[in-house]
C-alpha cells in the first residue's frame, strides 16, 4: 500500500495534480492496514520478531504515507505546485520506500538481507539530505519571500519524510540485533 501511496506521490510532484487525491485515498487504505496488523499483533500468540518492534514497523511505515498526504495538502494550500527539487525527492523517497519494503522481506527471509536493504534506505534518505540542501541554496536566489517561505516549507516536509526512513531503517536493524 505503501509502495502504491509513493507511486502517486512520485506522479504528483512531477505535475499530475490529481495524484494528489489518491494519495489520500492511498493513505486511508495504508490506516485500515495498520489497524490489521495492530489487531494481529493483539491475537498473536507468538511473532516471529517481538510485537513491539512490529508495531514500531507498521507504525513508522504509516507514517510515510501520513507525512506524504500532509505534504501534499500543504502544497495546496501554500499554492506552491512541487518544483523540480520536490520532485527529485519524491522519487528518492519512493527509492527508499522500496528499500524498507525489502528490508521486511529480508527479516521474513534472511536477516543479511534486511540489514543490506534497511543500509540502502538509510542512504537514500542522505541523498535527500543532498537534494534538500541544494534547493535551499537556490532559494538564496529567489526575491519573493512569499514564495520562498512555501518552497522552504514543502522542502522540509519531504525531509521529515526522509527522517521517517531512518527510523524506520534503524527500526529494523534493531529488530535483527535483538533477535541475533
């Protein structure tokens, strides 16, 4: 669900601005989601990996779509359309999404692989570290205070989102030390 909320959002900053309301339907889904994994964990009698770490997971991964959703209503309401900044960070997120989404395969599967893959989403969210600075720079350039107060703000939604990644990485690699 995840992986589908960052599709729409990668669609959305590259100017398809009725992604913008599937990633908010996307976002409601990945809450039901959440819930159904909260109520397993409830039922479980045992889980692989402990239920806090688990719902620490389902959590984190929520809140990327959370986050997300928020972003984009931001956006709307600063009438700021995403920028080519924003846009290189949408994809890097949807990168790293993708990262976490084969880290929890890896803890299904082989902890190597999930430590290799939650080490790749760690490193996409210092690439938009990079993009963030850069369009920040470029900010230095722009007149309109207006206009550099929204572009600032939409930049440092993304980056929130990015820091959810590391949690969420960090989140993982926690889980296969304490089950080593």
């Amino acid at each position: 669900v995840t992986i589908r909320g960052m599709d729409a959002l990668v669609e959305w900053a590259h100017g398809d601005e009725s992604a913008a309301a599937r990633v908010r339907e996307i976002e409601h889904e990945a809450d039901v989601c959440k819930r159904d994994l909260q109520l397993a964990l409830v039922s479980a009698f045992t889980t692989p990996y402990d239920a806090e770490d688990l719902y620490s997971l389902g959590r984190g991964i929520d809140w990327i779509l959370n986050l997300s959703k928020d972003a984009v209503r931001e956006s709307e309401v600063m009438a700021c359309a995403p920028d080519a900044h924003v846009a290189e960070m949408a994809v890097l997120l949807r990168e790293g999404v993708g990262h976490i989404d084969d880290a929890v395969a890896g803890l299904q599967e082989r902890e190597a692989d999930a430590t290799t893959s939650a080490d790749a989403a760690l490193k996409t969210e210092r690439n938009i570290e990079r993009v963030y600075r850069k369009a920040m720079a470029e900010l230095l350039e722009v007149d309109d205070l207006r206009e550099v107060t929204a572009r600032r703000e939409l930049c440092r939604r993304f980056s929130r989102i990015a820091d959810q990644l590391t949690e969420i990485a960090e989140g993982g690699w926690y889980a296969v030390i304490k089950e080593s």
